[in-house]
C-alpha cells in the first residue's frame, strides 16, 4: 500500500519546511518538500533530501545501551528506566536536586520537547543551562534597544527598496529565504552581502563587502557618520531613540577613513551602505545568527539596530532590523518556569569547566537531550572531561555521538519523521504541528513517552499525564484560541502567527523601559590579535550536516579553506596541522582565492573521537552580552605535519 503523509521538519533550523513522505507497506520511500506550504515552496535542503539514510541507518539506536567496564551493553527499557529512576532519586536524596544537571539542546525544536524540563523542574527543580550558545548575544542585543526579539514578516521584503543582508549565508542556513529574496529582487530591491567569508550568498547580490571578521561595529561606525554628516537621518528619530547624541559621538569619536580602516573596508563601501539606509529607503537589515558568536557580537548587533533606527528604517514597511522570530511566540510555555525555578544554572558556553567546578553540591549527574555538547559546545576536551568525571551520564539520541559515547545510559529516541510535535520558526511567521509519518522502530521511545515513564517510576505520573496531542493542545489554547486557531486548524496545514504584526513598531513605540530605542553609547571590547596565530578560525554552518549531524558519513581529515597566501607556502589539497593555543587537529587544504588573508574556514561539528572537530581548538569565551559563546573568535594557524 502506498500513502503520503505531511509532516514539519523540526531540526534547528529557521525554516521549519513542510515535508510530505511517501510510505509504501510501512517504509518511507520518499520524501520531499510540500509545494502547499508557503515558506518550503516544494524543496527541501542537501542534508534533509538525504535523511532516509540517516532514518533507516544500521547505525542508528533501537535499544537502550548501558556502559560496563568501558563496553555498552543492550538494556531492556524497564531495566534502564528502573537504573534511571533510582540513581536520580538517591542523587537527589544524598545531595539535593541541584546535584543533577539537564542539559537540552536543539536536536529538535518541538514544543513537546520542552517536557524533559518541565519533567527536571517537578523532579528538582534540577541545576538548569543558561545563556545560549546559538543566539544569545544577538537575543539580548535586540532585547536590550528594542525590548523585543521578533521580526518583520519575512515576505515584507516584497517592499524593500535595499536589502543588507549582514553575516547570513542563505543558502546553507535557511535556504527557504533565498527564494523570497530572489522574488524582492525581481520587484526591484537591491541586495547587499556584508561577510567576511565570500559564499554563495554573494552571487544574489549586486555588492559584496568583506570585512575583517568581528569589525562590523567600526563598519557600522563608519556609516553611521556618514549618515549623520550627509543628514541622512530620520528627523524624528532623536524623539524616539535615547542616547541619540551620545551614538553620534560615538560614531563621530573617528574619521570615516580610520573606522574603514579597523574594518579594512574602503569608504567607498561604507557611502555606498549609508546611501542605501538614507536616500534608499525602505531598506531591510537581515542579521545573520553567526556574527553575534564573538566577543564584541551584541555590540555588533546593537550597532547594526541603531543604524535601522537613526535612519528611520524601524517601523516601516520594507524596513526593519531582523534578527530572530519568535519561534515560540504562538504558544503558551508559561506552566514550565525554567531558569527561574532552578537553584542554580550553568552558563552554556562555559558547560564543562563550570560542571567540573561548581560544589555545594557538586554536579554528580548529568542528562543531556537533543545536544551533543562535545562537539558543539567549545573546548571540547573540558566538556569531556567533566561528564567522563560525573557518576552518571545519561543521554538521549538516536545516534551514538560523541557525547553518547561518555554516557552511563543510552536512551534511544525518534527521528524527525517520528516526530509529534508542534513547531514555530526562528526565520519565519508559520506555525504548525509535526506528526509521525511512521512509527518508531521497536526499541525506540519519543522523549515524552521517555519522561513519562520515568515519572510514573518517581511519583510524577499525574503531572507528566497527557498524549503528544492533549499537550499541544496546552501550549496552543491560551494564545491561539483568542484568534480562532485550534489544534485542528494546525493538523489541517501550517499557518501564520497571527500575533506578530508585518511591521514592528510602525507607532515607533517600543517596549523599552523608556519606551524609545535604546541607542549603544560605548564601544564594545574587541578580541586582541595573536600574532603567532594570525587566522580567524571560521567553523561554520555547512549545507551537507546539520551541525553534529553529517548527511553522509564523513571520512578522512577535515578540510580547512584558507587564501592562498595565507597557506604559508602549504601546496592546494596537502595536509598539514591547524593549530590553536588550546589544540591541533590534521585537515587538508583547500585554496580559494576569494576569501580573506585572515580566515581558515573550517566546517563546525565535525566527530571529536575522528579528530574533526573544530571545536577541540576552540577556547570557551562568553560574548559581551547574553552569554553565548565567542565561537568565530578563536586564532589557529597552519604548520607542517
Ligand atoms: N546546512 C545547515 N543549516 C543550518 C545549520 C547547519 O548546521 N547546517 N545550523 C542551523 C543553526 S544551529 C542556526 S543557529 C542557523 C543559523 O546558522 P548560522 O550558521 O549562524 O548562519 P548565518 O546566519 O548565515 O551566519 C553565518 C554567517 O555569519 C558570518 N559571520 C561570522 N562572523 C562574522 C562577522 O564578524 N561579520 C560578518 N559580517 N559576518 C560574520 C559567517 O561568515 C557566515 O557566513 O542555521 C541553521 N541552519
Ligand atoms: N565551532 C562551532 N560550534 C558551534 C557552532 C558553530 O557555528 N561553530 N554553532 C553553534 C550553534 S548555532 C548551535 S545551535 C549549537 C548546536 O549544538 P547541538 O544542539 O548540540 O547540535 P546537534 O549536533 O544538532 O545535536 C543535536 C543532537 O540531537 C539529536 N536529536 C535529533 N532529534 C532529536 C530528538 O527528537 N530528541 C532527542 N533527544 N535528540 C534528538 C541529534 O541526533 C543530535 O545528536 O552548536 C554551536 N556550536
Ligand atoms: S533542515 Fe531546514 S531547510 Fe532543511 S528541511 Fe529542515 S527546515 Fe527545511
Ligand atoms: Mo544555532
């Protein structure tokens, strides 16, 4: 028998594509992107058109594994649940819920997911993560001068006049944005693309500026002195931004020329970005997610939201300073009190120095789910060495990743296409529900059945109690009711949020607690030069993993792009060693002329236990704001082997 199922993608992803999966005689044989669904348009990206092979994988978990004398053993569910239950129960008894440590990441961004926390908060409430390592500077920046983290409606690019797309690669990170742009542009926008890294992004745009990695503030210094020198400022916008003439000293502290200099831009780029957000408007600000993981990256960011703002681009249509949308804005997580209910938290980037030290209690076990922190997480030696050290790792995968690998307990779980669940969209309005288009393999439990039973087992049965379905039902109900939006509208198609406007901020009022934009004043830190290690370590998104998580199995040493001059003399495709002040790694290089002098450009989430993985060399450094991780800001440098 041969049927199609929809479902939505629920990866860390901005775009949350419809996808539709035929199954024939209960296999997956195909899948696709659903042409109904107005952000997928019928395509799906490189490494989720291969996803198949990752769901039918042999590699892939359908018994729980328990680790004895270094070997994991299969375990019967009851067995491994019981284990479970009793370690965490005698933990908490012996030490306090803050002995334990929940750790979830992004493996999926289902709304359902967000249980294991409300499940550790009953149990606990257990020791919590904070900040983040995804989007917490750019997150607070935003929060900090607009008092709001959303954005304009994506297709609200129909009516921009210019669009500045700073540090965002579309075409690996949300190809779903790539064909609106293309749509703007065909209606007569004009496209920008500010990275230091040249990509394929470049080739939908009609300027490509490549400053030196992490000096967008002097570049947005620079064109906002232009703007104030020409007076291509909003008149109104001293009434509605605090700080104004603080920010205008601030960017007239240098010349334009110096400014250009510290981003070694020339001015002539800066006047060609100045006239866009003046004479050109509306023009649309697309901040990428990769420039806020540095050291200076809220300051970055908060440049780039005054730039919008004293040009009056905040507010109108075709305008706007995007950022991040409010993935979970639609639905109401207000029963799960997070951060604020734990006793105590553990800054994410920061993950395995402050597991190997926090006391008092000491963190005695640890429950990862949806993460891989080994690899993703920076220094990843530290992280190992603080679950290696713990008495009991417990993690839940579908896969034995590197993290895994450290655990106690192994608990198998499903895939996206086993998905129940509800999703919003960090780069988009659609809201919508994930639902399974086959069933688990025998073996395999969702996380929900997961804590589920782990509560029955430790007398959290009734607050646990609920299907995929009655719980959706509870994250929908109190924000989507009022707007006729059931559970039944999501099942029957995706549908836009109806609670983000267009167009933020049209009254130009802002939820700030002065109510106006809160203008940077000061110059953020910036990362120092090491002149032994002269290279910016890029290790960034690629279209074949999402990051830990490889398309298909990846052999041999990692590949590093660097320009050919700065190979210090290492030929095209030879392996050498890159090396770090913290670690070193065998990769091949690769040589493309149109990148910096000062980048090796690395893929991020490459398998530690392959020595592939950026992340071993990657010290663990907080942002200026918000606590996420200064992940592009690490210098390495290329030796012989
Ligand atoms: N294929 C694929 N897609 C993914 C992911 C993946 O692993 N693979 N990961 C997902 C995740 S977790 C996220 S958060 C999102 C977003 O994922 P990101 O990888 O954050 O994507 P971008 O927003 O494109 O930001 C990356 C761009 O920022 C640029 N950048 C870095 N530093 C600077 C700087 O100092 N200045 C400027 N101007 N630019 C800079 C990089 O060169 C790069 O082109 O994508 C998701 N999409
Ligand atoms: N060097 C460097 N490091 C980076 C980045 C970078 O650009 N460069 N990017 C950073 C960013 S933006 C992010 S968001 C983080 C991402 O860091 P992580 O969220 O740790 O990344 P993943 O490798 O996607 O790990 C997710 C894991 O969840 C599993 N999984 C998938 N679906 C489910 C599910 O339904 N349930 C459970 N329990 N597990 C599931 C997957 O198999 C995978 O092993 O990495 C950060 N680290
Ligand atoms: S990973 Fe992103 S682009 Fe790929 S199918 Fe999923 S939502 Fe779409
Ligand atoms: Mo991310």
């Amino acid at each position: 028998m041969t049927e199609t199922k929809k479902t939505l993608c629920n990866r860390d992803c901005p775009d949350v594509c419809g996808i539709v999966a035929t199954i024939e005689d209960g296999r997956i044989t195909r899948i696709r992107g659903d042409k109904d669904h107005p952000i997928t348009r019928g395509f799906l990206c490189y490494r989720t058109s291969l996803f198949l092979s990752t769901q039918y994988s042999p590699q892939r978990l359908t018994s729980p594994l328990l680790r004895h004398n270094g070997e994991f053993h299969p375990i019967a569910w009851d067995e491994a649940l019981d284990l479970a239950a009793q370690r965490l129960t005698a933990i908490r008894r012996e030490s306090g819920p803050a002995a334990i440590f929940h750790y979830r990441s992004g493996g999926s961004l289902g709304l359902v997911k967000h249980l294991s926390d409300y499940f550790f908060e009953k149990f606990g409430p257990v020791t919590t993560k904070r900040g983040d390592i995804c989007a917490g500077a750019g997150d607070a920046a935003q929060g900090l001068d607009f008092g709001e983290r959303e954005s304009n409606d994506l297709f609200d690019l129909l009516n921009s006049k210019n669009i500045l797309l700073w540090g965002k690669n579309v075409f690996t990170s949300s190809p779903h944005t790539a064909p609106v742009l293309m749509d703007a542009r065909a209606k007569g926008a004009r496209l920008v693309l500010v990275d230091p890294v040249y990509h394929k992004t470049a080739t939908l745009c009609e300027r490509f500026i490549q400053p030196r990695p992490g000096s967008d503030f002097a570049l947005a210094m620079a064109v906002a002195r232009i703007l104030f020198e020409q007076n291509w400022i909003d008149p109104q916008a001293p009434s509605y931004c605090d700080h104004f003439d603080r920010f205008r000293s601030l960017a007239m502290r240098h010349t334009v020329r110096e400014w250009c200099v510290q981003a070694d831009v020339d001015e002539e780029s800066a006047l060609d970005l100045a006239r866009r957000l003046g004479p050109g408007k509306p023009t649309a600000i697309l901040v990428g997610w990769g420039m806020g993981r540095r050291v200076n990256g809220a300051g970055i960011v908060r440049a780039l939201d005054a730039l919008g703002a004293i040009s009056g681009n905040i507010g109108i249509s075709g305008g706007g300073v995007s950022f991040y949308f409010k993935r979970r804005g639609a639905f109401d997580t207000s029963f799960i009190r997070g951060k604020e209910a734990a006793p105590r938290t553990v800054c994410e980037p920061l993950f395995g120095s402050e597991v190997l030290q926090l006391a008092n209690p000491p963190i005695r076990a640890v429950w990862v789910t949806a993460g891989n922190p080994v690899v993703m997480l920076p220094e990843s030696e530290t992280t190992a060495q603080a679950l290696r050290s713990r008495e009991f790792v417990v993690v839940v995968d579908s896969f034995l990743t590197d993290t895994a690998k450290l655990a106690h307990l192994v608990l198998p779980t499903t895939t996206l296409l086993e998905a129940d669940d509800l999703l919003g969209s960090y780069g988009h309005h659609w809201i919508g529900v994930a639902r399974p288009v086959v069933s688990p393999p025998e073996g395999v439990k969702s996380d929900l059945e997961i804590v589920q039973e782990l509560a029955r087992r430790v007398g959290l049965a009734d607050a646990m109690a609920g299907s995929a379905r009655e719980w959706k039902q509870r994250f929908i109900a109190p924000k989507l009711a009022p707007h006729g939006i059931t559970l039944e509208t999501l099942e029957a198609g995706a549908v836009r949020n109806p609670i983000p406007k267009n167009v933020l901020f049209e009254d130009r009022r802002f939820p700030t607690a002065s109510g106006k934009v809160n203008l940077i004043a000061d110059e953020p830190p910036i990362s120092a030069d090491d002149p032994e290690f002269p290279l910016f370590m890029m290790s960034l998104s690629t279209e074949k993993s999402q990051s830990s998580h490889w398309a298909t199995p990846q052999q041999g040493p990692a590949t590093v792009t660097v320009h050919p001059d700065a190979a210090g003399g290492l030929p095209d495709g030879s392996l050498c060693r890159l090396e770090s002040r913290i670690g070193s790694m065998t990769v091949r290089v690769r040589y493309d002329a149109q990148q910096r002098r000062d980048v090796a450009i690395l893929p991020k989430g490459g398998h530690y236990s392959d020595g592939r993985c950026a992340n071993a060399l990657l010290r663990a450094r907080t942002t200026d704001l918000g606590e996420g991780a200064a992940l592009y800001d690490e210098r390495v440098r290329l030796a012989r082997l």
